[in-house]
C-alpha cells in the first residue's frame, strides 16, 4: 500500500516502525524509553510536528501517544515497509498477541486471515438466545396489570424496554395488534395526557396513539 499523503508522506522507516508499534502497544507508552528500539529524538520531534504523536509530561517522564492521525496512518499503512527484523522484532510480538485474542474473542481461524477471506459473521448465542421485543413487551405489559389492567400507558412501558430500539418497539406493538393480542387506543381528552404521553405515542394510521390494552386469552 502506499503511504498516506499529506503529514504522513515521506516518513523514515523507523517512524514507521514506531507508529506501528506505538499502536500495537495500544496507542501510548508511559515513558520514551518503553518504545523499543529507542526512536531518534528527531525523528520523534518530526512525528509531533506532523501530528501524528504527542507528547505528554507526566512526573519526571514524557509519554507518547498517538493522536487521531496517526492512528488513520497505521490503519492505512500496516503493509508498509519497515526497518530490517532487528528494528520490528518487538512489534512483531505484540502484533501476534493482539491478532491472538482478536481470534479467541470473535471465534475466527487463523487460516481465514491467512487466506484473507470474507468472514460471513453467525448469529451470537448470547445474542439469539434473548427474548425477542414481542415477548419483552408482554412481559414488561404484565407487569403493569397485563390483562387486568383498563389500559397501559406507553408512556410506562416505554421505560422498561430500555434494551431495544423505539423502532424495535413500534415494529413489536404493531405486530402484535395485528395477531389481536393487543389494542392500541388514543387518548382523547387532552386534559387526561401530558408532554410524556405525547412522546412515548406511536402514530398508528395517522393518529397518535397513547396506551395499549391486552386483551384477554
């Protein structure tokens, strides 16, 4: 890949290198000497006049830390050439620590980035295994009187779908109307709502709707 233009153009390798590693030693050192091979305080001034790097005294010692564009140039130039091995041995290391536990936590083999090939994401187990917005709204319904209740003011249920989307929850409401498990009703009497009410309405054939009631199986 080549390098990126603008402040990142023309860097030395061992800028280079130091941008890769500072990254892979998540963005920042505590003190200039833990950024191993030692970076020429040139080259190193020459990172912070372009902004890729900045630096931060911290008691008695300065820390490194790359900024939001020299966090764009690693992304944009993880292929690019870097000093001989004896410069990269350290990054290479703490590369292969991180692609580890990227592998182990997202359940991806080794050969699929070997291979460079598409990774089609399954379904989480965790994820699949949640209730869906449906059962969550008759569940939080039930809580506030379910069928016994006159109505249920949405303005109440609301709350308590925290987890999902107001979509998710519109999408739940309708669709639950529509398999008769519910009514969604208006409130008329515009001394019987207030600002909440108005906010947590779902507009259902043109009309605000305010409440639900749950009918009875």
């Amino acid at each position: 890949m080549s390098e990126a233009a603008g402040p990142s153009k023309g860097l030395h390798l061992k800028q280079r290198r130091a941008l890769i590693q500072l990254a892979f030693q998540e963005g920042r050192v505590e003190k200039i000497g833990d950024l191993k091979p030692d970076l020429d305080p040139k080259l190193r001034a020459e990172l912070v006049g372009r902004k890729l790097i900045q630096q931060k005294k911290i008691n008695r010692s300065i820390a490194l830390e790359l900024t939001d564009s020299g966090w764009r140039w690693v992304m944009e130039n993880l292929d690019s050439e870097l000093p001989a091995k004896g410069q990269v041995a350290g990054v290479l290391m703490n590369v292969l620590k991180s692609l580890a536990g990227f592998l182990r936590a997202n359940r991806i083999d080794i050969q699929d980035v070997i291979s460079q090939r598409q990774v089609i994401r399954r379904d989480d187990p965790e994820e699949s295994s949640k209730p869906s917005p449906k059962a969550e709204l008759l569940s939080a319904a039930e809580e506030l009187g379910g069928a016994a209740a006159p109505q249920i003011r949405l303005r109440d249920l609301r709350p308590k779908l925290g987890n999902y989307s107001r979509e998710q929850v519109d999408a739940a409401i309708r669709e639950l109307q529509i398999e008769e498990i519910l009514s969604v009703i208006p409130i008329d009497l515009p001394t019987d709502i207030d600002e909440s009410d108005r906010e947590a309405a779902i507009e259902i054939a043109g009309k605000p709707r305010h409440a639900i009631i749950v009918r009875r199986r």
